[in-house]
C-alpha cells in the first residue's frame, strides 16, 4: 500500500463543463479520502495553468475528478500520456468510447448485453430532414414513452422523459442545447440502479448495487444534486437472484468497453422481468456526498479513501512496467 511518503497525487477537478460545480465537489471529497488515508493530494483545475504546471513539478499520479468532456471524452487522458504521468482510470480510446453514448450502446449490443433500442440524431439531419417527418418516424419506430438525452454527457444535462408525441419537439430542442447530437431511446420502465466497478488488483469486481428513487420519477441534475429530492437503497431492493443478474451485465459492460480501475454502470431493472439493460457507463464517476460511488463502497463496508490510494498505487506501477 502506498503511503504519504511515496507518493504525490494531483486530483483534477474543475474544468470548464456544464457539471463544473460537480466536479470541484467531487475533487474535494476525493482529495479529503485520500489525505485520511496518509496519501499527499492537493487538487488542481484543469485550466491554462495545469500543463505548465505538470511540466514544472510533475505528480507521481493523478485522480481525474473532472466529470464531462474534459475528464470523459479521453482528452485529458490523452494529454497526461504524452506528458508520462500515471492515472487512475481507462485509457483515452476506452474513454473516448465509453463518452459516446451510441458507440458504447453498440459495442455493446456487439457483445450481446442487452441496452434499450435507439436512434442518434445529429441536429443538422433533424433540421435538413425536417424536424415534424423526422420525429414522427422515430415514435413510429421506438414507441413511446421515450428518453432523449445527449449523445454525450452526464449528470442528466438535456435529459428528458416524453410520453406523449407533442412533448418529444421541446425535449430535443432542450437536447440540443447541450449537444449537437440527441440520443432517443425506447424508455424501459423499472427500477434504476447503478453498479460500480472497482480493479484493487485481483480483476474487476461489482460493488453493492444502488437503487436510485427519485421523488419525480427522473434522474435529472436537480435529482441527483438536490438534497430531498432523490431517495437511494444500497443495496439495492432486489431478490439475490436479480442481483447477480445485474452486477454480472455490469461487469461484462466494463469488460466490453475495455475499462479498467473504476468505473460505473447505470442500468434499469425492467419492471416486467426481463433481463438489465445496460443506460450508460461513466468512467469518472462521481465523488460527492450524494454520488453513487461512494454510496456503493460504504454499503461494502469498505474506504473511499484506501481504495482510492489503491488504484494510485496501481497506476504507479502501470506507468513503471
């Protein structure tokens, strides 16, 4: 186990996305876990000072805390690989994938893991086919109720639920301010839950699952980072049956995806009984104090911040190989 004498970690967090103010709540809960683990963190925004910086007096690992595009999209990543430092996570191509709600949703669909059918729409093919015959098409082909939410993004940003075909014209309208393609989903009714995913050494393993109850019936942003208005059951209220079911797609989607380290995997348990479909993958989840990882290692019965320290240490050790 790493200790505070052998290593210097930089947490990430900030940057310039819509899910900012996550981000340094994130950042700061990390870097708290990993001082009461004995381990040298301070954290940093990802802004015009970071590379100067990372040149000047390099870390010996970092912990990306950034939630969006800058912390998702395999950038960042790609930038700390030419700059030779460790990071705690997957590498840029399995980010870049995994940030890409459709591409993900395909390869896993290669794999056989059951994801809600859908259709990706980039703004320019909605507004040059014609937004009306485009549409109707879509609930033609999906049915209703339907989930539209960025083809890229987190948080519940530009997510919403339509249940009726007048709705769906100001959903995509409320989509396309926060990405320029929408991703449209068949709406599976069930309970959400999330499986996250941590590597300590021995290969990735599931941690409890969390059932997630919001008061509305929407996960949005106001949802996840409201206090009151979302309710979470770690565990989660399933039967050991479905449990498994459910921690066995998640691990198989982390496989697929080529993820390593950490990850979390959002999915909806069907209320007719049929099989977990797999709603997304995030590679930087969350930190906060109503975030769903942390939640998931404390139903474990295990430490933020030792698991955290953990992961540094096998990043150091990844970067020495």
């Amino acid at each position: 186990m790493v200790t505070g004498d052998d290593v210097r970690v930089m947490v990430l967090a900030g940057g310039l996305s819509y899910e900012r103010d996550v981000s340094l709540r994130s950042g700061r809960r990390a870097v708290d876990a990993l001082r009461a683990a004995g381990i040298q963190a301070e954290m940093r925004d990802a802004d015009v000072a970071l590379l100067p910086s990372l040149q000047e007096d390099p870390p010996d690992a970092v912990v990306i805390a950034l939630h969006g595009a800058t912390g998702e999209d395999g950038s960042l990543r790609g930038v700390l690989d030419l700059c030779g430092i460790p990071y705690v996570g997957c590498d840029a191509r399995a980010s870049r994938l995994a940030w890409d709600k459709p591409s993900a949703k395909s390869r896993l669909r290669e794999a056989g893991i059951p994801t809600p059918d859908w259709v990706a729409l980039p703004h320019d093919r909605f507004s040059e086919l014609g937004a009306v015959a485009v549409l109707d098409r879509i609930v033609d082909r999906l049915g209703l109720p339907l989930m539209v939410k960025p083809a890229q993004g987190g948080s519940g940003l530009g997510a919403a639920v339509v249940r009726e075909d007048t709705a769906l014209p100001a959903a995509m309208v409320g989509c396309f301010a926060y990405d320029s393609t929408a991703l449209v989903e068949k709406f599976v009714p069930g309970k959400d839950v999330a499986v996250s995913i941590i590597d300590l050494g021995s290969g990735p393993e599931a941690l409890p699952t969390v059932e997630i109850v919001p008061r509305d019936g929407v996960y949005d942003y106001a949802a996840r980072y409201t206090a009151g208005l979302t309710t979470w059951h770690a565990p989660a209220r399933l039967s050991e049956s479905v449990a498994a079911q459910v921690a066995e797609t998640a691990l198989a989607a982390h496989k697929a995806l080529g993820l390593r380290d950490l990850s979390r995997v959002d999915l909806i348990v069907p209320e007719d009984g049929g099989a977990p479909q797999v709603l997304g993958i995030n590679v930087s989840p969350g930190m906060t104090e109503t975030s769903l990882l942390p939640l998931a290692v404390q139903a474990a019965g295990q430490d933020l911040g030792q698991i955290l320290s953990t992961l540094v240490e096998r990043a150091v050790a990844r970067a020495a190989a």
